[in-house]
C-alpha cells in the first residue's frame, strides 16, 4: 500500500475524478438532463468511491508499465 501510495499522479487524477463526478451530475441536473436516481449525499459518496477506485487501479497498474511483457523465444 504505501508503494501505491507514492504515485503523486494517480492520486492527483483520483481527486480529479471524485470531485469531476459530482459536477458533473448535478450540472446535468441543472441543465434538466439528470435522471435524479441519486440524492445529494449519495452522489458525494459516491464520486469519492469513484474517486478511490480510480486511483487504486491507476496506481496498481503504473507499478507495472516498466515491465517487458513480450514473449522471449
């Protein structure tokens, strides 16, 4: 965990992504385009886990990307 932790970058995006969500959703709303499925605090809760998941896939897959993964013969 704290080597995932270390990636300054996905955690940058990750924050990115939790507050983009609910923006985006509520200026849907605004725009009469949303679908009202959420109340307030679920769509906060929600762009947060949104938010940490993005940020542990992003994180977990960049410990890789160094790695040759071409098939040797």
């Amino acid at each position: 965990m704290k080597k995932l932790l270390k990636d300054r970058q996905s955690i940058k995006l990750g924050v990115l992504v939790a507050l983009l969500f609910p923006l985006v959703y509520f200026g849907m709303h605004l725009l009469g385009w949303g679908n009202e499925s959420f109340n307030w605090w679920q769509t906060l809760l929600a762009g947060l886990f949104t938010g940490a998941f993005f940020w542990f896939f992003t994180s977990s897959f960049r410990q890789f990307r160094d790695e040759d993964v071409t098939p040797r013969r």
